[in-house]
C-alpha cells in the first residue's frame, strides 16, 4: 500500500498550486479547469496511513487552495476536509488502486466542491448564473477526475516524492 | 481479528476552518498576498514553459516561420502606422480626448505575478505593486483604454486585482452604437450596470428595452466620480442580446482582452479633488 509523508505532500501542494496560478487557466476549457489541489486531496484521504493524517492532508491542501484565492480564507478548507471526511468513511469499501474508484472519488469531490463554493460565492459576492455553475461544475469535474488517474499513477510509481 | 482502529474527528479542523471563515477579509488578504508572493520566481518558470514549444521546433520549419514573420512584422508596421494617422484623424474630427488624460488622471504600470485565481468562481490576478507603492482599495485598473478590473486587496508588495469577470466586479456601463449618431452622448443613453458572472463573459443588466444594443457593439464605462471611473473605458463587446419575456434584456459581454495573457497592466489613480469627494469603491 501506498504511504505518505503530511509534510512532503503539503510541499507538493504547494508546487500544485504554483501550477495552478499560472500555467493551468492557459488549458483551460470552456472557462473550467482541472482541479489538480482537489486531486491530491483526493489521494491524501485515499492513502492516508490513518483517518488524522488523511483529515490533516486534505485540510492543509485545502487552506493552500484559499491562500491562492480572492475568496474567504477557510472555504476550501472546509470543502476539501469534507471531501477527505467522506472518503476516508468509505475507502474500507473501495478499491483504492483502481483508476476507475480514483476517477469516480475525483468526479464527486469536484462536483461537491464547485458547488459548494458556487452557492457561497454566490451568496456572499454576486449572483452567478445557473448554467454558468452547472456548465463549469461538470466540466471542471471531468477535466479534475481526467487528471486525477494519472497524478495518482505517478505519485504510486514514484513513491518518493510522497514518502 | 486485530483491535478496533479510532477513527480521528473532523470537529477540531471545521471548528479552525469555521473561525478562518469569521477572520475579516482585510486581514487574511494581506497574509495571504504576502505568501503568494513567495511564488513569484514560479511565475518566470511559467513563462519559460509557455514559450518552450517555439523553442523546440525544427530548424527548416523555423527558417520558415521567421521569415513569415519578419513578412508579417513588416506589414504590421505599416498598418500600425496607417491607423495612428487614421486615429489621429478621428480624433481631430470628433474633437474626442482620451477620457482619462481629459480629467488628470495619473497611470501607474504594474507587472502581473499571477494572472488568474485558484478559486474556479473567482477571478483576480496578483501585481507587483502594494500599499508601500501608493497602491489603494477600489484603484481601476487598465490595459490602454480596455478596464482589467479594480484593487480589491493590498498587501506592503503585492495586491489583488478583481477582474471584470469577477462575480464581485460591478461598474455604471452603457452599450455604445457601432454606428457614431450626432447629438446622442453616451451619456444621455440609458445606462445600466455591467457585472461579472465567473464564467468568461459578463452580463450587461438592468438598463431600459428601448436602448438600442447590437451585436459587437462595445460596452464602456459611465462616468462615476465618487468610486474614479471616467467614462468610456471598454469593459468588453456585446456577444448576444435575450430580450426574453422580463423587462430588462439580459446582454452578454464578452471581454476583449485575454487576462492570462497580460503581462503589465496601469493602475488609474484619480486626481485628489475627486478621491477627497468620495471614497473608492472595494471589491467584494
């Protein structure tokens, strides 16, 4: 089974989000990206070593997430924690190595997130259509679960970079 | 069968979370801004990265794309020529003047750290410039004549830049015809208010149904003193126009610039009389 370190997976959090502020919105689509944070909290609450750690990894990549946004300091926080929270309560059921669970986890964790997100920006900033939120939440959604197979693939094959 | 694992709560980490949530805005910006500045040598990787597939290019294909280059340079540099007579010209018939250099406007150039948001439903970008360079809440920010969108947060260094798309981002705006009529002043028209959406278009909204709006159409500022918008700066160009069955028309606005791509951008700070006449607006 795969394991990793907290602080080695928050260091390559940071890297993710590097990505995300600048070379990630050029491959955008449609106006919707990949979520490649949301990914890795996906693995840290797929491998965690224990439900604290996978909580504690999804809650720190979340607060990255926050530290890259116009939005409230928290949010994100809050979501991915949800997400880990989920995750860790059924991962006994899951086959955690399939790419088919990583794609499915990501899939609902992304969709959970934006549109959580979605209803609170909406709420507290401004009104954002209702395709604008359903067009961008799927799409973004698929694009985050597309490269989540393959983010997974490689932090299992190269181990090192989490252990 | 092995000892029953405990499974860790989520309790301490909502209730950090639920606190973070509470921490005003102003505060956690500022930290945040100063963090994000730490990324800043990310931000040269990037721009390397986006230029690598020019530089891995075969040599033949090379020799040809240069000189198609060089071909097409040189044509640029005519038409440019051709039409700064041609504005100039324009410029000289309307008696039109640029609407910022008109009022005393002074323009600070700021360079783009981070130009897009992490957050999906957010759209900012991070500049090079804060509170130590005179840098405030609620400045307009520009690229030429075309709004990028306004200072929402300052840090000492850097500071956020609410984009028009920005669900937050909301300006007095008014479709200009394609066509010029004498005697009709954009500001004599029924003017409505722009908005971000989130998504890559904004909504023009909330200005009468017998307003002409055609496609293509540009959507520019009216003028507003108190928050330092002069009027006509472009806010974008009239993608469709849905009457519907409401009152008002739902208009989209599709803006001209492509943020990600900008580099530097100027921050347009109002001369004296006018900021001491009325606080400017922050971004939500």
């Amino acid at each position: 089974m795969v394991k990793y370190s907290t602080g080695k997976l928050a260091l390559l959090g940071a890297v993710a989000l590097a990505f995300e502020l600048t070379l990630l919105e050029t491959w955008s689509l449609g106006g919707a990206r990949a979520e490649v944070l949301l990914s890795l909290a996906c693995f840290a609450a797929l491998f965690a070593r224990d439900s604290a750690q996978g909580l504690l990894a999804s809650w720190i990549i979340g607060v990255m997430k926050d530290v890259g946004s116009a939005g409230p300091l928290g949010l994100h926080a809050l979501l991915f924690l949800g997400a880990g929270w989920v995750v860790l309560q059924i991962r006994q059921i899951l086959f955690r190595e399939s790419p088919l669970t990583q794609l499915g986890v990501a899939f609902v964790a992304a969709c959970w997130v934006n549109l959580v997100a979605a209803i609170v920006v909406s709420i507290s900033v401004g009104g954002i259509p209702i395709g604008v939120v359903v067009g961008k939440t799927l799409l973004s959604a698929l694009l985050t679960a597309g490269i989540t197979v393959p983010i997974h693939f490689a932090l299992m094959q190269a181990r090192w970079m989490v252990k | 069968m092995g000892p029953k694992k405990k499974r860790a709560s989520p309790w301490p980490l909502i209730l950090i979370s639920a606190l973070l949530l509470l921490v005003p805005s102003t505060v956690t910006q500022k930290t945040r801004l100063t963090a994000v500045a730490g990324f800043i040598p990310f931000r040269s990787l990037a721009t390397w990265a986006e230029r690598l597939p020019d530089k891995v290019r075969p040599s033949a294909e090379s020799q040809e794309a240069a000189t198609k280059v060089a071909f097409l340079e040189d044509q640029n540099l005519k038409q440019a020529n051709e039409l700064k007579r041609l504005s100039l010209q324009l410029e000289q018939a309307l008696g039109m003047k640029q609407p910022v250099r008109d009022q005393n406007y002074r323009m600070i150039v700021a360079d783009v750290v981070f130009p897009t948001d992490s957050s999906p439903w957010r759209k900012s970008l991070t500049i090079a410039m804060g509170t130590r360079d005179g840098i405030e809440k609620g400045l307009l920010v520009l690229y030429n004549n075309q709004v990028v969108g306004r200072i929402s947060e300052t840090a000492s260094r850097t500071s956020r830049v609410q984009i028009v798309t920005d669900p937050g981002f909301r300006a007095g705006a008014v479709a200009a015809p394609k066509t010029y009529i004498s005697g009709v002043s954009l500001s004599e028209r029924h003017a409505g208010v722009y908005q971000g959406t989130a998504g890559q278009n904004g909504q023009l909204k909330w200005f009468g149904g017998e307003t002409p709006v055609e496609n293509g159409a540009f959507v520019v500022t009216t003028e507003d003193p108190v928050n330092g918008v002069p009027r006509g700066l472009v806010l974008g160009r009239v993608a469709t126009v849905n009457h519907g069955r409401g009152a008002f028309p739902k208009v989209e606005v599709e803006p001209i610039l492509n943020f990600q791509a900008l580099e530097h951008v100027m921050i347009l700070v109002p001369p004296m009389e006018v900021r001491t006449s009325g606080t400017t607006a922050g971004g939500r």
